[in-house]
C-alpha cells in the first residue's frame, strides 16, 4: 500500500468524510464476508468457553491488555502505565507477539536490540524501562514459561495485545476501547475494525475507554457507559492522552523541543504518521503549527529509503524558514535505522511522545484494582504452597 501524501493542512472532517465514503462503498460488498468471519470467530470462541479447546492458567498474576477494534485504541501506552506503576513494587515482566517483526520464536530484549528483533512497540517500551524484562514470542504458553525459567524472581507479567490470544487465560483482562471508535457502532472485519462480535467484551474484569477528552464530564462518562452495558463484576475507566516535548528522532541530533516554543517560531511541519489512527496525533500538533504536510502510512509501515526521499524533497522545496518532521513515538523506532541523512535534516527530526493520564478518583480506584488482584493471587499461591 502506498502513502497517502497531503501536501494540505489535513482536517479531521476531511479525513473522516474520505474514510467514511470509502467504507460506505465498500461495506454492503464486504458484509457476507463479514458475517463468515463472525461465524468462524463465533465457533472458536464458544469452543474455548465450553472448555472443548483449553486455557493454560498460570499461578503467577498474569494481566493481559488487548482490544476489539484493529489497532489504534492505545495498548502501548496503557502497558507502559502499568509497568511505570507496577514496576515500584514487583518484579515485572513485558510479553508480546511482537507484531511485524523479522526474527522468530522466543527473544528477551536485551540493550542494543532493535525493532526487526523485537517489534516497534515492545523496543518502545524497553527505551524507556531499559531495566525491564521484555520478550516476545507469538507463542504466548512458551512465552511465560521461558519468561519463568530465565527469570525465576518475577512476580508479575504483563501479556500484551492478548484479548484474543484464548491459549492463555489471564487473571486479569483489560479491554481498551477508543471513545473515538465505540465498538458498539462497529461492525465485524472486513467490512469493519472489529476482531470479533462485541459480546466478547464479557471476557474483560477492567474496561477502559481511551483517547477520551481530558476535560470529559461524568454525564458522558454514563452515556459510554450505558452504551457498553458492562457486567455487574465489570469496571470501567476512562483514560486520556498526555503528550510531551518533543524529542529528537536521532539521539542527541537536537535538544528537546516543548510544543509552545515551537509555535512562537511559526513553523512548517511536516507529520510522519504509520499508525492506525493518525488523527489524534494530527488533532493535537495542528495546535502549534501554522503550515502542516501530512505524510500518511499504513500501521507497522517499515519505512525504506525511499519513502523518506519523497518526504526529504517536500521539505527542501518549503520556503518557509522554521520547518520540522515530527512523527510518532512508534514511528520512530523504525525510522533509527534510517540515518542516512545530512545533519540539517537529522537536527529537525523529531518525536511526540505519548503517556496514558486518568483523572485522579479513575487512577485511584484503577490502581487499586491491579494492586488487589495481584494480592489476591499472591495470597492463593501462598495457600497452594502450604496445601502441598
């Protein structure tokens, strides 16, 4: 697939209208398909419920993060909060698939890995928590038992991307939902983003609705979830993005850069985007940039240099004196590789970092959930132990 190139500030009506006009040529073509997956998804599902096709259960607290919607609901940085919390008080440890990666079976990150190693949101989280025990292995059973034998000290581990990876059964599922893209209004791959039928949202202990406004009321908070209908053991949460400075793509290319100060220089800007939803991303730098040219590629794209070519040339044919390439955090861990650049370009290449903020009596009362899990399990094991 080839990038969508615009050279015009890109709005988010544009942006929508375009999408939606796709969809709506194509959904009525893609309907029976949809409904031969749902089928599929159904009869899997109901056979794992049933207990006809079996879960491993681990004795070891095991919190697994995962979706509905395909992609773009915020995992990484819901992961990456839980290991900011988690990690003050236990032995933590990070597993996933490693989605796109070019490497195989079982690999622990280790320092000077990269993304073709391990994937650009594993090698995400492990820049910043470079102390964190960090492996993927699309086999997730395999996965936490080489975890376990290597590092037989861990008391917690995060399973990423896991809602429908049903080998394993963790103590405790969170299901993130896009307050942009509500499930409810959704329909089944391919005619639309979902995974499978929305009823699995039954399997979730926690759920949380991302990318929601910072300054959302509690009135919409209701209506979301009346709109879920969760389950009397169920709780929910609502979660927001909180960006930081910008921070240069190259390692000491260029000191970092907070947002304000670069609207004061009326820039143009160039956003490098291979995420699923780029939109939250273009909503929030279109505040500090006067000029905007949005380079638009498919999630995961493994850019080559050619790809920056096209952007290189845009951005030595702009006039405008103050111009930057800003592109997203997991972006960014692909775009390392690429260096062959002049020292202009790499001093004008930045990130936008993202972290996940709840309001302050969502995070209390969320961190007290996975804190009583982990007690919970904790407390059984010590029973077990006791019992043999």
């Amino acid at each position: 697939m080839n990038a969508a190139l615009f050279l015009q500030p890109l709005t988010e009506n544009y942006y929508l209208k375009h999408t939606r006009f796709m969809l709506r040529r194509l959904r009525k073509y893609l309907l029976p398909f949809a409904l031969i997956y749902g089928f599929v998804v159904k009869i899997r599902n109901f056979l794992y419920d049933m207990e006809i096709l079996r879960s491993v259960e681990f004795d070891i607290p095991v919190i697994g993060v995962g979706n509905i919607t395909v992609g773009g609901t915020g995992k990484t940085p819901h992961v990456e909060y839980l290991v900011r919390f988690l990690g003050k008080q236990h032995q933590t440890a990070v597993l996933s698939r490693g989605y796109r990666r070019l490497s195989g079976g079982f690999v622990q990150a280790a320092p000077g890995v990269t993304a073709g190693q391990i994937g650009d949101e594993p090698l995400q989280i492990y820049k910043k928590f470079p102390h964190l025990t960090l492996a993927v292995d699309a086999d997730r059973i395999r996965g936490i038992r080489l975890l376990l034998e290597k590092n037989p000290s861990l008391e917690v581990i995060i399973l990423d991307d896991a809602f429908q990876h049903r080998r394993v059964k963790p103590g405790l599922m969170i299901l993130l939902i896009d307050h942009n893209r509500m499930i409810t209004d959704d329909l089944l791959l391919p005619a639309g983003n979902l995974r499978e039928p929305v009823s699995g949202i039954q399997r979730a202990h926690i759920i949380i609705v991302t990318k929601c406004p910072p300054d959302m009321k509690p009135v919409d908070g209701r209506i979301i979830e009346s709109k879920l209908r969760p389950l009397p053991h169920q709780k929910v949460f609502f979660s927001f993005l909180r960006y930081g400075n910008l921070m240069p793509v190259y390692e000491n290319a260029a000191p970092p850069l907070p947002p304000e100060k670069l609207k004061l220089k009326n820039p143009h800007v160039f956003l490098l985007s291979g995420i699923a939803n780029p939109l939250p991303f273009h909503n929030y730098m279109e505040q500090f940039a006067s000029r905007i040219s949005f380079f638009v590629f498919p999630d995961h794209h493994r850019y080559s240099p050619r790809d920056l070519l096209k952007i290189f040339k845009a951005f030595d044919q702009s006039d405008t004196p103050e111009k930057y390439i800003v592109t997203t955090e997991k972006d960014a861990m692909r775009l390392q590789t690429l260096n062959d650049m002049d020292d202009d370009i790499r001093k004008r290449f930045y990130y936008l970092p993202v972290e996940v903020g709840f309001s302050e009596e969502d995070e209390k009362l969320f961190q007290k959930e996975i804190t009583g899990f982990i007690h919970r399990m904790q407390q059984s094991r010590i029973i077990s132990s006791y019992g043999t």
